[in-house]
C-alpha cells in the first residue's frame, strides 16, 4: 500500500520525531511504500495568499501545491501527525490545508450539497498535547477538537478516519508511557484495515 505521512513539528528530538519514527519502523515492518512530507524540512510556505486565492477562482494552482496534491492522490492511506498548540494545528499544519485541500481538489459542492473528493483514502491523525483528557473533557476542547479536525477537515474532504490519538500531557510524560502509546501506533498499523 502506498502510505503518505504529512508530519508537523521543528525540533528534530521531539516526542512527536520520536512517534514519526514508530510509524514509519510500523509500515516499513508491513512492507508499505512510504512517502515523507515533513513539512518545516521542506520549507512549505503555509500563508494562502490572495494570488493563491485568485488561482483557485481561476481553476489554477502554484506549483507547490500541485507537488502536495500529486503525493495525496498518490497514496492509499495518509497519518498526519502534529501537536496541539493552543487547542489546534500548528500554522504550518492549518496552512497545508487551507492551501492544498483547495476546492476541486479535496471538495466541491454539487448542486449546493458539499462532496468530499478524497474517499478512498484511510487516515490515521497522531497529536499530543499538554493537558490531560480530564481537563479537556471539562472544557468541552475533547469534543471541539474532534468536530474541528475530524468532521470539519478530513472526514469533510471524504477521508475515513481508522483512529485519532490524542496522547494527552506529553510535556510530563514517562518513558513507560511512551512505550504505551507506541504499542499503541504499532498495533493500528499492524491491524488487516491496513494490510488489504
């Protein structure tokens, strides 16, 4: 199978490289061809612009985009890992969407009724944050942060969702606990929804 991952976070020894790095050791074991887009290493601009604006109005995109359009067409099944930072993407996360999953490419309204473009295609969402469940469960961010992501981006734009971590107090977390969550990464990636 053919498995992009779309990896979001600047320090190179973060927990987050660190989950990365169980993903990729999980498909590699599975025999998966696995494509890479860290998106600070490559430098992805994550500002939508009015001249990105005017090309899509115009049925047009800049090169960069096309690149990150051409590797999500390309693969069966796609993991985005990035944190939590102020209960939500980092902005070079949020900007790779609102610039890649453009209108005509992740979805198109037909006769008023919104149309997901990406069905087919599998995805698995890893974040960490610093707070824990509980906390989250009190404010009600559980639930915000599932209807924001998961319903209003990827299962919007016609992905299906296999699973979304939320590996909770990551700034204050055991080694024993990390074991745990990789366990965790390793089994959905050894699971037969990814193994077809």
């Amino acid at each position: 199978m053919r498995h992009l991952i779309i990896y979001a976070h600047p320090n190179e020894n973060s927990l987050n490289s660190r989950l990365l790095q169980t993903v990729i050791e999980s498909l590699d074991k599975e025999h998966h061809d696995i494509q890479i887009r860290d998106l600070n290493k490559i430098g992805f601009n994550p500002v939508f612009s009015m001249e990105d604006m005017q090309r899509q109005f115009a049925g047009q995109i800049s090169d960069d985009i096309k690149t990150e359009q051409e590797y999500i067409s390309l693969a069966d099944q796609i993991t985005f890992i990035y944190p939590i930072w102020w209960t939500g993407m980092p902005a070079i996360m949020k900007g790779y969407i609102d610039r890649v999953f453009s209108y005509g490419f992740a979805y198109r309204y037909d006769q008023g009724v919104q149309k997901g473009l990406l069905k087919g295609k599998k995805a698995v969402i890893i974040n960490t944050h610093g707070k824990s469940h509980e906390e989250y469960e009190r404010m009600g961010m559980d639930k915000a942060l599932t209807l924001t992501s998961d319903n209003g981006i990827f299962l919007y734009s016609g992905f299906e969702i296999v699973q979304h971590f939320f590996f909770d107090r990551a700034d204050k977390v055991s080694p024993e606990e990390v074991e745990i969550w990789k366990e965790q990464i390793r089994n959905t990636y050894s699971s037969p929804v990814f193994n077809l």
